[in-house]
C-alpha cells in the first residue's frame, strides 16, 4: 500500500478466557494492517475469523491483549480508557450490523444524533437544530424526521440515523462492521452510496467488514484476508480478486458464483473443518486444510511475501503459485 497511512496497527492480539479459564480462545492473533487515508480497507473472512473483534480492539470497545494501535504519532492501545474516550473516541466511530439494536428506543432521532456531541464537548455555540438537519440530510432523510423514534422507521432509515449518528462528532475514521447485511437488497446501494459521497466529501478513512464479497470488490480500495485469527493475504481490490495468491483466498473467492458463463465454477479444494481458536494448529493455520501444504507449513509460522506492488501474501508457497480464481490448487 503506497498511500499515506492514516491508521497502523501492528502485532495485534485479542485472547478471550474461555469458562474454565483453563483454555484461551485466540480471536485475534498477530495482525498488522495499513489503513491508507482516506481510502477503504475491506476485510474479509469466514465467520468466527476474528473481522469483528479486529474493529473493536481498533475503537478500544474491546482492550486488545498485545499490539500497537498507532495513529499520528500515537499508540492508542498504551492510552487509559479516559483519555482514549477524551481525545480519540469522536475521531473514530463505528457503524453496527444491527441498527434496530445500535440505537436507543427511548430516545427520538434528535436526541440520538445530539447525544455523541454532547458527550464529545462540541455542541457549545452551535445551534442543535440546524446540527441535526445538516446530518440527516448527509444521510438523505427529511430533518421532520427527528421527532420519530427508532421503532417509527424502516431498517433502512434506522442505519441511516445510525450512520448520521456515527459522522456527528466529525470523526477520521469509521469501522463499518457489516453495515448492510440485514438490510433489503433494494436499500444496500442507497447506504453504500451514503457511506461513499461522505467519504468523498470529508476524507474519511474506513474499515469495512463484511462476508459479501462482490460488495467489497465494488466499495473499497484494499482488502484484507483473514483466517483464524490472522491476516493471510492483503492488497488492492483488483491484486486480490484478480490475482489471489493464498489457497484459503482463492477457496474463498472461488465460492463466489460469477454471472460469467466463460468462467467455469471450481469447487473448494480445502478438507476439512476450520481448527478450534481454543486449539490453534502450530505453523500455518490453514495447513490441516490446505492441498498445498508442506511438513514445514505445519511447522513454521508464514512471514508476509510480497508478491510486487505491496500484494502480501502469507504463505511460504506463495512464490511458486501463478494465482488467479483459474488456477488450480
């Protein structure tokens, strides 16, 4: 990635003790990532990858274990709670899967839209009428629509109230953590369009997490590959779709059915169930899956190959693949 980093992390891990406390599950495990400015990083992966909790840890809505958060000179993962929420919380908000759950149910849209810029400091002389219309039309919804409360709108206008209220602080940065998944097909395009005019009008730099795979081919800039709790392969847009070079992202792209009768459909050539987070395998984490794999993948744990232009790949095989969805594995 040659555009300027506006967010790092570097070595995150996220461990969760497990009942017994005997036994810890892995959720995240050694991540580095780039996020370029003003640009969109999509992240990739099966559920139970750990996508979700990469975000969180990122926001400090969940204290990661181990790692670097760094930010303009900064490691947010070394700040206390309270002057993470004082100086960096309006600067990095995050959009939720379930808007009917994200927001307050006693609460009207205007109230909810005030609240974060209350909570932030900002709202002195400013006028919270006119603050409100003017995020509720960045969403394309009628400011009479302040007086409604959340059970009063469609899904569709409920994440668009949660967007509003995730902009209201004018933060940087935005973890959109499956944004449209429970919306109708007919009001994803409309959300997406939302997210991007706002990104193109203040610059904002985002996370999108998301299992829809064609979405993040058309939405974002770079994308991440995660399995199992770790990055596997990360590039543009078009170097990993065009060009997969991991044999657990050319499985999950090639589970994608093309509306292309010249591209043939390949099964998945991985056996298998994914390994327990509570029982990572040793070495590379796909090896007990993988057609590939070497006595060494089990053994050695896969440093970052870059296969030109900044297209990263984890696996130590990765030099001798042509890649691309027509290959075989």
């Amino acid at each position: 990635m040659t555009n300027e980093t506006y967010l790092e992390i570097k070595n995150l891990s996220k461990h969760f003790n497990t009942r017994s406390k005997k036994q810890v599950l892995i959720a995240v495990n050694d991540v580095s990532l780039r996020f370029p400015r003003g640009k969109t990083l999509g992240l990739i992966g099966e559920s139970g990858s750990g996508k979700s909790t990469i975000g969180r840890c990122i926001l400090r809505l969940t204290e990661p274990t181990g790692g670097e958060i760094l930010c303009e000179g900064q490691d947010l993962a070394k700040l206390s709670e309270k002057d993470f929420r004082k100086k960096w919380r309006p600067r990095m908000q995050m959009v939720f899967q379930d808007p009917f759950d994200s927001l307050n149910p006693r609460m009207n849209i205007r109230s909810l839209l005030l609240e974060p810029i209350r909570l932030a400091g900002t709202l002195a002389g400013r006028n919270p009428d006119e603050v409100v219309t003017e995020l509720l039309r960045k969403v394309k919804l009628d400011p009479e629509m302040a007086k409604a409360y959340r059970h009063q709108l469609t899904p569709g206008q409920q994440q668009r109230v949660g967007i509003a209220r995730a902009i209201a602080t004018s933060p940087a940065f935005l973890v959109l953590d499956e944004p449209i998944s429970l919306l109708d097909i007919s009001v994803r395009a409309e959300i997406l369009k939302i997210l991007y005019e706002i990104q193109e009008s203040e610059g904002l730099t985002y996370l999108f997490i998301s299992h829809d795979l064609s979405t993040v081919q058309d939405f974002c800039h770079h994308v991440a590959v995660m399995y199992l709790g770790r990055i596997v392969e990360t590039g543009t847009v078009d170097q990993v779709f065009s060009h997969p070079m991991h044999p657990y992202s050319k499985a999950l792209l090639q589970s994608v059915l093309y509306p292309d009768p010249s591209k043939r459909h390949q099964p998945s050539q991985l056996s298998g169930e994914i390994p327990s987070p509570i029982n990572t395998p040793p070495g590379c984490p796909l090896h007990t899956r993988c057609p590939i794999a070497t006595e060494a993948c089990g053994k050695i744990t896969q440093s970052f190959t870059d296969m030109g232009d900044g297209h990263l790949v984890a696996c130590m095989r990765a030099a001798n693949e042509k890649g691309g969805l027509d290959e075989t594995l």
